[in-house]
C-alpha cells in the first residue's frame, strides 16, 4: 500500500512532474508575502518567531554535542545571539549511518510522502524563515521571502519530483523468465530496492542559505541518504529552522530524526573532517573557488556537486529591439537591488557599436541608454516589485 503521505501529496508530485515534462511555469507555492494565502498574522507570526529566538540556545537535539557555537553578526546589526550545538563529526556520521536502513526500508513512495510533507510545513513558515534570511543575509524583505522561502521551496520540490521520476523507473519486483526449448523455462523472481549511497554533506553559503541547501538535502534525502547539512557560519538561522522542521516530520513518521543533522562550526578544520570522511559519498557546495577546488582535489570518495563563484556577462553585438533590450538589461541588475548571484555584473559592447532596429548606436550611446533606463525603472519602484 501507498504510504499515506505519498497519497496526502501525490496532486502536488504529478504536477510538478508535468512541469518539469513540458518545462512550463507551475508551483504550489506563492511568491507573493500576501495575507490571503499564508494568513492575516504571518507576517507579525513570522517576526515574533525569530524574535523569541534570539539571545537563546536553539533547541536541536543532535547527537555529539561539544558545546555551543554563536557566531552569526547580521549586516543590518541585529544581536542575534543565538546559540547553537557544536558536535563531533563522527558522532553525526555514526547516527547519519545507523538511521539509513529504516529510512531506506519505507521505499521510494514513503520517502517522497515525507519530504513533500516537510516542504509543505517549511512553506507554512515562509514569513520566519524569511526573516532569519533578511537578519543574516542583508537581504531586503521581499528578497529573503521570496528567495529564502517560495523560490527555494520550487527548487527543493523539483529535486524531488526528478528523483521520483528516475526512482519510479525501477520495478518493486518482476519475473525474469528464459525460455529453454524442450526443457523448463528457468524463471527467477527478482526483487529491487532502492539504497542510498551513504551520508550527504551539504554545505551552504552566506548569500542564499536555503535556495542552495534544500536541492541538495532533499535530493539526498528522498534518494535514501542520511544527510548533514553545514550551514555558512553567519547564516545558520535559515538552515536550522529549516532541519528542525524535517526533523520534526521524520520523527512524526517513525523515522530516526537524526538522517538528518546540523553541524554548526566556524572551524573549516571540522567541515574538511567531513568532507574527507569515507561515509560521505556526495557533497553539495555553493560558495568561492578556493574551497571548492580543495574540495574536487582531496574527497575523491564523494561525488562532488559544486556552484562556485563566477561573473555573469552579457555581450551586446546587435539587436532588433533596442529599447526591450534596455529595458531588460536595467531590470536585471537592479532585480533585487543588484544582490543576485545571476545579477549582470560585466556588459561588453563592441568598441565600435551594435546596430539595432533604431539604427546604429554608438558604444557612449548604447552606454547613455542603458543609464537612462535604469533611472527610469528606480523612479518607478511598483515597476521593480
């Protein structure tokens, strides 16, 4: 039988397995911070929450437990004062280990139940996780709620919805039979069943610290891994609230919560511990090169996902639509006041100019537009929202 929260979920599932088929806009969660979708007190709840977690221990029953570790300073100079269990690696390797059979024993369907189960309840806390985002990021508000909540919640279902969608290809069960001429056929009962490949590190960033953990940690997740999630020293709310709302569900479900753990260090000493550990067999990194090249060289017993830091450029060689092209162009890099890792940073003109459906323009022209639209998308600020 299904597991109950596979069929609770499965409406959202086969519409985010129809989006990613046709590549069409589509998702469960909105975008917009409104009172009519997540309540009249969302805002204030949200607020409140993250108040009353300030200046206190963050409460995380993690295995290991050292000490405590506050570290987080928030650019707007907010004291957080939040303290949060320091752990021994091994300890969260050895408790990531032993809690992987039962979690691989549910099968596929119960796996998925239960992750689209705690991105629901992540959704239902947008408003605080998005303020932890805004407190420890510097993003402004609609930034962190729509990045650090809805946007990041889509990128979590998907990982999702594609493991689901690879997983369903592999049959519970199936008779193998050969035919043998005059003789009896020789007929085999197989029986599948889908493992993980050992414990997950995922290591977040400063900037954007749950839309570049929850692909990872769901991805390991629902494919049956244990999973370790090593917030950025100064952005660890987000990613806190957020494993103790999976913990939470896991244990609801009879799954030991601790598949699941937080390691908080501002030791790179302990997180290159982790990353070099024999039991981690993937590790999701966003963050600078440095750290990411040390990684590909020195855990070669991991298969390594990394987004490492680059500039994005644009190269203007013509257009048949001057003024769109502009319009665009000043969109994205004001787009949430610039601070997106896509946001354009290096727009490359020909030194000679680019022709255009408004005719030629000449490199200090296309240089003056560009300005121009700018000021003319700041002065309307319900254009930029």
């Amino acid at each position: 039988m299904s597991h109950p929260l596979f069929e609770k979920h499965r409406a959202t599932l086969d519409a985010a397995l129809e989006a990613i088929r046709n590549r069409g806009y589509w998702s469960p969660y909105s975008e917009m911070p409104s009172p009519k979708v997540y309540g009249e007190t969302a805002m204030a709840d949200g607020q409140a929450a993250v108040e009353a977690l300030r200046g206190r221990e963050f409460v995380l029953d993690m295995p290991g437990r050292v000490g405590s570790v506050a570290c987080e300073r928030s650019p707007y100079g907010v004291d957080l004062g939040v303290g949060y269990p320091e752990c021994d690696p091994q300890a969260l390797i050895d408790a990531g280990l032993a809690a992987m059979p039962a979690w691989q024993k549910i099968g596929p369907e119960g796996r998925v139940g239960i992750c689209l189960e705690a991105l629901q309840r992540i959704n239902q806390r947008s408003f605080e996780i998005a303020q932890a985002v805004m407190l420890t990021t510097g993003q402004g508000w609609m930034m962190a709620f729509q990045a650090g909540g809805p946007h990041a919640q889509d990128r979590g279902l998907e990982a999702v919805a594609y493991a689901w969608r690879e997983m369903s290809f592999v049959p519970a069960e199936t008779t193998w039979e050969k035919p043998q001429g005059k003789n009896p056929p020789l007929v085999l009962r197989k029986h599948y069943e889908i493992v993980g490949n050992g414990v997950a590190l995922v290591i977040g960033c400063g900037t954007f610290p749950t839309w570049n953990t929850y692909p990872g940690l769901f991805a390991a997740l629902v494919t049956g891994n244990a999973v370790i999630v090593k917030p950025h020293e100064n952005a660890i709310l987000p990613a806190a609230i957020s494993v103790a709302i999976v913990r939470a569900v896991l244990a609801e479900n009879g799954i030991d919560a601790n598949l699941l753990t937080l390691a908080v260090t501002e030791k790179r000493s302990v997180t290159q511990t982790l990353a070099t550990h024999p039991a981690v067999k993937s590790i999701d990194f966003t963050g600078g090169n440095a750290f990411g090249i040390w990684l590909s060289e020195n855990c070669r017993q991991a298969q390594i996902y990394a987004e490492l830091a680059g500039v994005n450029n644009v190269i203007i060689e013509s257009t048949d639509a001057y003024k769109a092209m502009l319009r665009n162009l000043a969109f994205t890099l004001s787009l949430y006041s610039g601070q997106m890792c896509t946001t354009t940073q290096a727009i490359i003109v020909p030194a000679d100019g680019i022709d255009s459906d408004e005719g030629h323009k000449s490199y200090d022209q296309v240089a003056v537009d560009l300005g121009a639209a700018v000021s003319a998308l700041l002065a309307k600020p319900e254009v930029a929202t």
